[in-house]
C-alpha cells in the first residue's frame, strides 16, 4: 500500500516548498490549484508532481477541490496537507509503518503544532485533525470548515507524542487574507438569518475570546495579530451571510434609482 499526499493551493507560494520538501518520500503528490495567481503552479511543477488545474465555483472551492484530487489519487491511502502544513521525519517514518499494518483503521487523526511569527502556541495543542485516511472510506459534508468523516474505526495519535505532530506555520499576518477568503457554507431554508447587530459585535466577542480567553496576550504583538487575524475572519463571514440572508431585490433597487432620478 502506498500514500497519495493531497495539497489543495490558491496563491500558496510563500510555504509551499518547505511543505513539498517534507513529502517527498511518499508514492505520490498531488496539487490542486483553484486558479493561482502568483508562481504557486511553477513551484510545484518544478518539483514533478502533478499539477490538477481546479476551477473555482466560489472563492475557494475547497471541498469540491479536495474531492477532485482525491478522486484522482492513484494510492490506497491519502495524506492531506493544506500548503503550510510540514510532515517532520518522525512522522512520516510513523506513515511508513503505520499503511504497512493498518489493521481495521479507516483514519488517522494527527496531532498539529501551530506557530504564530516562530512561536509555538501550546494553547491550541493538540489541534487534532484528519490527515490520514483510506482513500476509498471519506464521507463528505457541506460545511467546508467540518473535518472530514470517515466510515471505519479511527486512531488517534497520542497528543504526548509531539515529535508525531504536523508543523502549521501559515498562522501569521498573511493568513489573514486566507481567513476572509475562507469559503461559506450556502444557507439552508432553517438556517437562522444573520443580524447587522450580530455583524457588529460577534466580531469583538471572537476577539476577546482569543486574546483573554485562549491567552493569546503571552505572545506579544504576535498574539494580538493572531487575535484580530481570526476576529476579521469572523466579521468577513458574518457579513457575506448577512448579505446572502439580506437580499436586496430588483424592486427595491428600482425604487431607490427613481428616487435618485427625482
């Protein structure tokens, strides 16, 4: 049995070399580009692997991507990445081992150690999320920013072993235009409607959550842009699902130019 590695990239150049160079190893790679416009592409054409053209739906159509490049993948078993995501040699020495022998385990999840400007943030460890999984036991939801389900008996990596650990060093000022690009779920007919009020202070409440709440004031300034990066988030999406909850219709655009007219 071997290992597809998946990486989904939209404008991933700054880490994605270090995050190829980590992979290396394994049977293959795959990048699924959702329509870069920096030198994402060169980069991974340069290092041979394949390179699956993606076009968006929406901003970032990550879900369909995924099942894209998964659906494309040639090995039994699939490491997903995002393109700031590093494999340390412990842990891919432990893939090795592990695919060898998988038992009755369907999927893996896997311990990620985040740093904020190379600091390691020990109070969202373990972070634990699905990496590792047979390529033929996914099952998918519509929310983008669920983890992944998986039909099988799952193991996960004991959050002691931190030299097992995915390394995520995106988390820093540049992560937060992928915040606010980060993709929304449609609205269902019960979905509750977004206030303007809610647009307005949920934001401050994300904020303080993470600044006091998480402790992210033990990091300094970098804290602080970790705090924002993740309450500009918040009020982005909030905004886009008042907007799709809120429709202006023709007639009232109709109305508002006649009065401009007068």
């Amino acid at each position: 049995m071997g290992v597809s590695v998946v990486i989904s990239t939209y404008n991933s150049s700054k880490n994605l070399q270090k995050t190829l160079d980590s992979v290396k190893c394994f049977d293959e790679i795959i990048v699924c580009d959702m329509e870069s416009t920096d030198n994402t592409v060169e980069i991974a054409r340069k290092n041979g692997v394949r390179v699956l053209p993606f076009k968006r739906k929406e901003r970032n159509d990550f879900i369909n991507a995924k099942k894209y490049a998964i659906g494309h993948a040639r090995q039994e078993w699939i490491l997903l990445l995002h393109p700031d995501e590093l494999v340390p040699s412990e842990l891919r020495i432990w893939i090795h081992k592990f695919i060898s022998n998988p038992g009755n385990v369907s999927g893996v999840y896997v311990p990620r150690k985040t740093f904020i400007f190379n600091r390691f943030r020990e109070d969202l460890y373990p972070g634990y999320v699905m990496r590792l999984f047979a390529r033929d036991c996914v099952l998918w939801t519509e929310d983008p920013n669920e983890d992944l389900q998986i039909d099988g008996e799952i193991f996960k990596v004991p959050s002691n072993k931190q030299n097992l650990a995915l390394i995520h060093v995106g988390n820093s000022v540049d992560s937060v235009f992928d915040r606010v690009m980060a993709p929304i779920p449609m609205l269902q007919p019960d979905d509750e409607k977004v206030t303007g009020m809610q647009v307005l202070l949920r934001p401050f409440g994300t904020f303080f959550s993470e600044y006091f709440g998480k402790g992210s004031f033990r990091y300094g300034t970098a804290g602080l842009i970790a705090s924002l990066n993740e309450s500009m988030g918040e009020f982005y999406r909030l905004a886009l699902k008042f907007e799709r909850s809120n429709p202006i219709d023709n007639e009232t655009q109709g109305s508002s130019k006649k009065r401009h007219e007068l």
